[in-house]
C-alpha cells in the first residue's frame, strides 16, 4: 500500500473496539488481570460511562511494582495518566500520528460524535494489523545508512560501501575486478 493513501486513511481502520476497559477505583492487581485477559498493554479507566484516564503496563511496572507498592492495595486512580487523549474516528492517520507526537504518547481514545468507540495505537498504525504498513518518518534517522539489502545500519556511505562488497556482492567489484559480473 502507498504510504501517502496509508497516510490518508481513517483512525477507524485501525482502531481497536476490543480493548480493555478497567474502573477508576480498581485495585492495580485487577487492571493487571484485565489487561493480560485481554492480552492488552492498556487499558481505558472509566468513571461511571466516562473515560477518564488510561493505564498501562508501564505505568504498573514503574509507578506500582519499582515504588516498592502493594498492587492490591494500589488503586488504578494513582497510577492513571490523565486525561486520555482522544482523536476523532475520521480524522487522518497522518494527524493521530502527529498529535501522538506531540503529546508523547503511543496511544488515542477513539471518539465518534463525543463518545468513546475504540483505542487506537501508534504500533497499530505501524504494522497496520492486516497487511497494512504505515511508516513513521520522524523516527527514521537521516544520519544513518541502512543496507538495503538486509537493513543493516552503518555509520557512513564507505562503511555501508564495504559491508554491501563484503556481504552481499563480494570482493573484487570496486576493486575493478569485472570478470564475475
């Protein structure tokens, strides 16, 4: 698929409408439970129908288990972040990427007409989940060289030149050897 039209497409195509789902007074020990059930690294916090934050594994990991904190008696409203961000089902791949970006986060509340209908992830966009690729330029480097034969990354065009004549194509070719080719 192109990545300007892979670009263009709806957060709906690549939203979640299964994700986990965990209340804003649940122990840590539950949303744990909830997120491994649904084989999740998040979950949505709610308060009553309303989502008000959004946990996940990192914040249990650092905010929980490295504090030295009992996750049955942590409550999932102190290790929330909040507010959870939200992106329109319409909007454009392209601009939950880069509101991503700016708020540094990797994930997105999805909302359709104000209401919460899914979750969207910036690996989902990514990887696309069915045959889909999106690309994410701000993380390519321009200061590295990657093969293209096998991706390996270099430090610059002679380093790369030498690995792809060693590697891939063998010596003798720069050197001005043309008799195997």
């Amino acid at each position: 698929m192109d990545l300007r039209r892979s670009l263009d497409q709806p957060v709906s195509d690549y939203m979640s409408i299964g994700f986990a789902r965990v209340r804003f007074d649940d122990p840590v020990t539950d949303a744990a439970r909830v997120m491994q059930k649904a084989r999740a690294t998040e979950a949505i916090v709610m308060r009553d129908d309303d989502p008000v934050g959004i946990v996940t594994e990192r914040d249990i990991l650092y905010k929980v288990v490295a504090a030295g904190l009992d996750p049955s008696a942590a409550k999932v409203r102190d290790v929330m972040s909040a507010p959870v961000a939200t992106v329109d089902s319409a909007a454009k791949v392209v601009d939950a990427i880069a509101k991503m970006s700016k708020l540094g986060v990797r994930r997105l509340a999805v909302t359709r007409k104000g209401k919460l209908i899914g979750l969207v992830t910036q690996k989902a966009m990514v990887s696309g989940g069915l045959e889909q690729h999106v690309a994410l330029p701000e993380l390519a480097s321009p200061n590295v060289l990657a093969c293209p034969y096998c991706g390996a990354f270099m430090g610059d065009r002679d380093e790369l030149s030498r690995h792809i004549d060693r590697t891939h194509l063998g010596l003798g070719l720069l050197e001005g050897d043309l008799s195997k080719w």
